[in-house]
C-alpha cells in the first residue's frame, strides 16, 4: 500500500511513518521542516499544506493510496488562537479537497479529545459523563478544539462528495516514554494535574498502531473513534479521583473495563479495527505507592 503521512516529522506521524515501514509498506513524508539533501535519500516532500498548490502537488506526486494527516499545530499553548484555527482548519480542507480532486481512496485525521470541548474550555465544564465515548456531544469553545470539531465535519463533507473513506482518531494525552515519569509524578503530586481529561493519556507508539490498522481497514464512511490507554495516569480508581477531585459535580460513572480506568472509552476503536494498546506509564514510571 503506498501512504502519504503529512506532519511526517512529528511526535506523531514519526512513529506512524516507523510503524507502516515495518509493516512493508511505501510510504511517503510531507512536512514543513527542511528536507534532508543527498544520500541516503528520504521519501519527504516539505510543503505548507496551508497553501492548496502544495497540497494537491504533494497528492500529486505521491499518487497514495491512503493518506494519513497529522499535520498541524499539535496544542494550543504556544500559537495564537487565529493562527491555531487557520493553520489547522484550511491544512485540513486542502488535504480532503486534494483526496476529493485525485481519487485517493481514505484519509486518516488526526483528530483530538479537544473536540467536545471540555478539555480546553475558556468556560470550563465537565463531560455529561464518564467514560467519555464518541456519542458525546461537542461543544468547543477555544480555536483548538474548534478546529478539530471542524476538521471532522471536513471529513463528512468528504465522504459525502467523492468515493474517499475516512476515519477520525482522537487522541488523549500523547506520552513518550521520556515523559510519563513527570506526568505521573504530578498527578500523583495533586491529582487536579490530571483532572482537565479526567486522568486519560495515550502511548505514542499504541496510537501509531491504531493509525495503521484504520488505514488498512475498510470501514465505510467517516467513523470517529478514541483513542486512549485502557488505564489512568494516575493508576487510582476512577470514581474515588472523580469524586475527590470533582465532588457533588462529578460526572455520573458508566460501566467501567477496569477500576483504574481511563474517563475516555475506547470500545469503539477495539471493536472495529481489534485495536489491543499494552502499553503503560507503569512500563517507565514508579509507582509511588
């Protein structure tokens, strides 16, 4: 299968680009960073997936047959607001609208558990419940997660007007292994660290691998799923952080997989592509406990 991963040089698409060549197929990388020039040579193409010319010139060239976007301003602490909106709105509408114009058969969007909106709300409010499943409704209110809501409705649009499928990932709390040693230690620290995604985060390596079983599925459609660790960050029940943290305001619990569970269900993404993350922040951190 030839891939394209756009955002190839990133926390994310790095790993997806690692996972797919291990499986053996032919994949190709766009960023916005330099390329490297001379020998060995490198499958990347650098372009502004903001500017539709390059998008559609990379589409193009790459002639793919799924492409996988993780491109994009990755969080908003860093970028002004408009900026994070237009970057990742119009990057997002060049791709599906190169996919739409080539005939290239699925997209992958590298969606985010921003999209709800209560992870990063200006406003803040809490989840109608817990754990949190793709039927929760969204409500964003800052330019990041409204970008990412939108860029799911450009994955409707999509499927809508050409013969493309599409799968949208959300994302948790994206941790390398260099980082779960202080995330633990915090949350361990004041559990409220962890309260802002009720205590939920995904290994990097387990959300490449969920990438690369939704890009050689063949789901119908745009399916959205989550995607997070069966288990919390901060290895304690749900309910007794819920309760603690959250008090009378807690969100009503539904049926748990596990009591140290995670407040985003990731039954959707096990059902339909036999995703099975093992990874976890007890493989790199100590328990204090």
């Amino acid at each position: 299968m030839r891939v394209l991963v756009t955002g190839s040089r990133g926390k994310i698409g790095s790993r997806v680009v690692a996972r797919l060549g291990a499986d053996g197929h032919q994949v190709a990388g766009t960023d916005i960073v330099a390329a490297h020039y001379g020998p060995p040579f490198d499958p990347y193409l650098r372009a502004d997936l903001t500017d539709y010319g390059q998008a559609i010139a990379v589409v193009l060239r790459t002639r793919p047959d799924v492409v996988i976007h993780t491109a994009g301003i990755p969080e908003p602490s860093h970028d002004p607001g408009h900026v994070i909106f237009a970057t990742n709105t119009q990057s997002t509408y060049n791709i599906a609208e190169a996919i739409a114009r080539t005939g290239v058969r699925r997209l992958i969007y590298t969606s985010s558990e921003t999209a709800p909106g209560f992870v990063t709300a200006e406003r803040p409010f809490l989840p109608d419940y817990l754990p949190v499943d793709e039927d929760h409704p969204l409500r964003p209110q800052d330019a990041y997660g409204l970008s990412k809501a939108l860029g799911e409705n450009i994955c409707d649009a999509l499927v809508r007007r050409s013969d493309a499928t599409a799968v949208s990932v959300r994302p948790s709390l994206v941790l390398t292994p260099d980082a779960y040693e202080s995330v633990h230690a915090g949350v361990t620290t004041d559990p409220r660290r962890g309260a802002f995604n009720q205590w939920s985060y995904v290994d990097a390596d387990d959300l490449a691998d969920l990438i690369a079983l939704a890009a050689t599925a063949d789901t119908a459609g745009h399916e959205v799923v989550y995607a997070a660790q069966p288990d919390n960050i901060a290895g304690r029940p749900l309910a007794e952080l819920a309760a603690e943290v959250f008090g009378p305001d807690a969100p009503p619990l539904r049926e748990l997989d596990r009591p140290d569970a995670g407040g985003i269900s990731i039954t959707k993404a096990r059902a339909l592509f036999g995703w099975k993350p093992g990874r976890s922040w007890r493989d790199h951190a100590h328990d204090g406990g």
